[in-house]
C-alpha cells in the first residue's frame, strides 16, 4: 500500500530555504540535487513509512506516530496517521532541534 504524502507550509518554507541557501552559498546545481534527494526520500516515506525511526527529541508520552528519515545531514520528520504521511519539519540533523520541532508540532 503507498500513502499519501503531505507536506506542511512549514516544511515547504524548510524545502525552499534550504535550496536558497544551498544555491546562494554552493551552486545551483548542488542545491537542485539535495532538492531531488529530499523529494525521493519522500517518496521513499510513501511507500514504506515505518521503516524511519522515531526522532529522539520526542517525549516519549507524546502521541502520535512521529517518525524520520536521513538525506545527507538532513532529517525529514513526518507524522504517520491513518492512509497519510504528513511532513512536518525538514532540517539539517546537526543543529539541536527539540524546541523547533516540539513548537512546529504543536502548532507554534
């Protein structure tokens, strides 16, 4: 079975940043690669969303079925409910990301 995949406003703005600097500070071509593999790995979370690990920054008592995939040192964080992957947060894994997350996730 493959889901459907939404991606939230906030990760389409994470999507869009990440490409802007990626071009303003390497090459265009450089960010339109990381741009191919990040829509990939969406796709990838279509077909098989289980196989991603749940982000570690998650309390454990927080419900919902919040996983994460890698691409390079990015992480795209999505949310499994019912038929539907929903994309909440793409970012770069080095940076510390609990408050974002937490405050994206609750809807801050």
């Amino acid at each position: 079975m493959t889901y459907s995949v939404r991606v939230t406003r906030a990760a389409w703005r994470d999507i869009e940043e990440i490409h802007t600097w990626i071009a303003e500070n390497d090459s265009l071509e450089n960010a339109d690669y990381v741009l191919d593999r990040l829509n990939e790995a969406a796709k990838s979370i279509a077909a098989l969303p289980h196989r991603g690990s749940r982000p570690p920054e998650l309390p454990r008592n927080m419900e919902g079925e919040f996983r994460q995939v890698f691409f390079k040192p990015y992480r795209v964080i999505y949310e499994i409910m019912g038929n539907e992957v929903i994309i909440h947060l793409i970012a770069d894994g080095r940076r510390n990301l609990q408050s974002p997350l937490l405050r994206r996730l609750s809807g801050g």
